[in-house]
C-alpha cells in the first residue's frame, strides 16, 4: 500500500522517500521543567510513526531525536533555584526519559543531548561565518544574517520583515542587521570576553555569572537554539535526510532558521532535490478548553499530574483517536474518560471471545463470517486510513466498526468468526503501538462467582443476587452467558462517575 505523508512545507501529500534507512528527526524537549500533555501528544505521535514504519512496512528507521540542556529557560531556572544550570538540565532529563518510559514511548535510536555536540556546533557556525551568512556583533554574539538567504521564511510562509514577531530573548540585540536575525553563538555575559583566554587557559567550559560557557574559537560562550539540531542531525545524518517532525509552534522561527543554516551550508541546488529535509511534518497544538495550555491560565497538565489519573494507555488512544495528527487537540477530562471508556469497550471484547473460545467445547455451528457482518475488509480498511497520512481516527473509527459488530453478532458468530475478529482488534492495537494486556482478576473475587454459580445451579436466586451486588461493589460486572459467567472490572465506569460528581 503507497503510503502517503503531509510535508507542511510543499502542502503536499508525498510518497515515503525511497532509501535504506529512513532517517527521522524530532525536536526533543527543552529539560527545564517537566513535559506537558502538548510534548506528550507529539512523542507519542512519533513514537507510533516510528512502529509503523519499522512494524508494519518494515522499513529500517534512525530515528534521532536532541536533548535541549543548554538554553536561556534553563539559566533562568537555575538563577531561580539557586542552583547549577547542568544540575537542572540533568533532572529534568531524567524526568524526561522517566515519563518516557511511562508512556511506552521507546521508538528512538539515539537522544543527542546539545551540550555533548559543542565542537559540531562550533563548527557550524564557523563554517556559516566563512561563507558570509554569520556576523558579529562586538559584546553579545554571532548572528544569522537572514537577507542573505534567499529562501528565508519559504516553510511558514513568512516574509524577513515579518520574522521580528517571533525572537526570543537570546536573539535580542540592537546591534542586528535584521530584526529577524538569530543568534547561533552567544558571548557570555561579562567586560571583555576574550580577556577570559589568559585566566582560564586549556579549560574548555567553566559557568560565568551564572551562566555556562565553552572555549572556543569564536570566543567563551553557548551555543543558540536553532544551531544545536542542524549540528546533531548533519553529524548523524548529513546534509539532507528525509523526516524533520516536531510540534507546530516550533515551525517559526525554529525550523524556518535550520532551513536557512543548514541549507547555507550545503548550497543545495533545488533541481537536483538537494533540500534539507525532504517530508517537514508537525503535530497540531494541544489545547485545554479551547485554550493554549499554560501554566499562567492554570491549565498546564503535566505527564505525571494525567498519570495518576488515567493510564498511559488511555494517554496515547486519546491522542491517536480523538484528532488528526496535524489537526488541533483540545484537552477536556471528559475526553480522557471518553478515551478510556472506549479502550475498556475493545479490551472487554478481546476478554469475552477469548472466554467464549476457552468455554466451548467442539464448534459452534453457526457460520457467519467477520466479511459475512457487513461485506467489508477491516484490516484493508484499518490499513489504508494509516497509509492516508497517518489518520489515525479514521483507522480506530474502524476499529470500533469491528467491536460494535463483534458484540452485535457475538452469540451468531462462528468461532473463526470471532479468532478474526480477535486478531484484526489486536493486531490493529499492537499497529498503534500498544501492548495489550488483559486485566487479572483477583482470585476472591473468581471465588465469589463460583459460590454464586453453586447458588443459581440450585435456584438459590437471593443469594444469587446477593453475591452478584457484593462482586458489582468490589468494582466487577458479571455478565451470564450459555457458557458460563463472564467477569470484567467495572473500573470505567466508577471514573466516569466519579469525574462526574
Ligand atoms: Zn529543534
């Protein structure tokens, strides 16, 4: 199946680049503070595009992704705090990879952290000076000029003269050819910088006012943002490769300004499909009620604050079915019961064919076939809403199809019937990056059913009923089949309750 993927710079829907190895970048997280539900919607998204390619079309995938552990917000963290910037950069990066690890997302090859690449960085941005796009501005940095790149502003659509709206404070300066204009090395703050050379001779870093700086030639300072990701990805990738992923908000000026360094640096020529990156794709923004999460408006949802409510299952099937990847997300409670109370309905399926399929002795007779339901293929079906530029909704939409039929016909179905149905729900699932596992249930309560079972084989039907409420308070459902007692947590149920209160 031709898999199609959305490049937001050409607004076009291209083919997978062709190659031994697809090479795949994602912008990694700023380690000043703990990732929200906005981060998490875009790694869990990439983390699934990754299976996918690896899983389903069994490509090979590099799939890259930076650490940001030198930058202002961390400073200015550190300032705070009163502690060292690379101790805060260290935490953070371990409460990164921990709500990583929570959310299953473990698709990457290799976290390139930005303060391990300081000589590529260097290099960069000696080579960008050498060629005429980088200037200096006496006291405070190394700039990008971006009239000299004629091609500035081509992936968000944004003229040089518009590009002052979106600097931030590292790239402040009044000394800019162009507002525009980005820092790629910034001079740490002090008289006069270079008079640090004879005091701190043959050390390479040393923390000056509070902030970090690295030796070099260009003289004692840290690197900007924008640098630190085409430094990374040229060291591991080259000049060119073929998935540049983050979230939207990173499209200007972040990504707009890697264009324009990495394609300086190479001279790529357009008619030979030289360009920097071949498919720029970006995840849509995740709001709260309408709203940017932040933490000024008391929206900001931390990975771990959503954990200790739901689970990280429910995390990545609400943000693969509830909107288009480049679609815009907005967050509710509701929609994360919403996302739960349907994850429940597919697992409780799985649960009660493989219960039927344990409890029946010999076939069952009746014959009617998982295409006999309705005449449709849901695994082509599944399969070509993926390959549509990664639609997930309207994949899983098809995965609901299946359930709500698998229940409809249950009792009709044949027993290959329900296999199919069964492996179609779980293969989609393990597409989509999940690892189904099927609630345990403890064994008092498997005791209590069959006491119950004892009493409705001898038409006890109080004490039957009695026992059935005791087993429905402990937070179980029994649902009385011709094969027997079917058991199934009623956890959905008591947190849509309880949220609604
Ligand atoms: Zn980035």
């Amino acid at each position: 199946m031709a898999v199609k993927i959305f490049d937001s710079l050409s607004g076009e829907k291209k083919p997978l680049p062709r190659t031994k190895e697809l090479r795949l970048f994602v912008c990694g997280p700023t380690v000043y503070d703990c990732a929200h539900l906005g981060h998490a919607r875009t790694y869990i998204f990439f983390d699934f595009l990754a299976k996918y390619l690896r899983k389903e079309l069994g490509l090979k995938v590099f799939y890259l992704q930076n650490i940001t552990d030198i930058d202002d917000k961390i400073i200015a963290r550190a300032k705070k705090e009163g502690k060292k910037p690379a101790d805060i950069a260290k935490f953070y990066t371990k409460a990164y990879f921990e709500d990583m690890k929570k959310l299953g997302i473990d698709a990457v090859t290799k976290y390139a952290p930005a303060t391990k690449f300081i000589p590529q960085i260097i290099n960069q941005v000696q080579r960008l000076i050498k060629k005429g796009y980088g200037y200096e501005i006496p006291n405070d940095g190394y700039y990008f000029d971006i009239s000299k790149f004629k091609d500035y502003g081509k992936l968000s659509r944004r003229s040089a003269e518009q590009a002052e709206s979106a600097t931030s404070r590292i790239d402040e300066s009044v000394g800019k050819r162009n507002k525009g204009d980005f820092c790629m090395w910034k001079f740490s703050t002090g008289a006069d910088l270079r008079g640090l050379d004879a005091d701190l001779r043959g050390k390479k870093f040393t923390v000056i006012d509070g902030e970090p700086a690295w030796w070099s030639t260009l003289g004692w300072g840290r690197p900007g943002w924008h640098i630190e990701d085409t430094a990374i990805t040229e060291y591991f990738f080259g000049p060119q490769y073929d998935i540049h992923g983050g979230g939207v908000d990173l499209k200007f000026p972040h990504h707009e300004a890697e264009i324009a360094q990495q394609e300086a640096l190479s001279g790529k020529r357009y008619d030979r499909d030289e360009s920097f990156v071949k498919i720029w794709m970006h995840t849509g923004f995740l709001l709260a009620r309408g709203k940017k999460m932040s933490k000024s408006l008391g929206n900001f949802i931390t990975i771990r604050d959503f954990l200790k409510k739901h689970s990280a299952d429910v995390l990545r099937f609400m943000v693969l079915s509830s909107s288009h990847y480049r679609s815009p997300m907005d967050y509710s409670d509701v929609l994360a019961i919403q996302a739960e109370k349907n994850l429940n309905n597919i697992f409780r399926l799985i649960a009660k064919i493989n219960f039927r399929l344990k409890n029946t002795k010999g076939g069952i007779t009746n014959t009617i076939s998982v295409k006999g339901y309705t005449g449709q293929d849901y695994s082509g079906l599944f399969k070509s809403g993926l390959a549509d530029d990664l639609n997930t909704p309207a994949a899983i939409s098809i995965l609901f199809r299946a359930v709500e039929q698998g229940n409809k016909m249950f009792r009709l179905s044949s027993r290959e019937a329900l296999i199919k149905t069964r492996n179609f729900i779980i293969g989609s699932l393990k597409t989509l990056g999940f690892a189904p596992k099927m609630p345990v249930i403890p064994a008092k309560i498997r005791k209590l059913v069959a006491e119950r079972e004892k009493f409705r084989g001898s038409k006890q039907f109080s004490h039957s009923d009695r026992l059935r409420k005791k087993i429905e308070g402990l937070g179980y459902e029994v649902e009385d089949t011709p094969r027997g007692p079917f058991l199934w947590p009623k956890f959905s149920l008591k947190l849509w309750q309880k949220n609604r209160d």
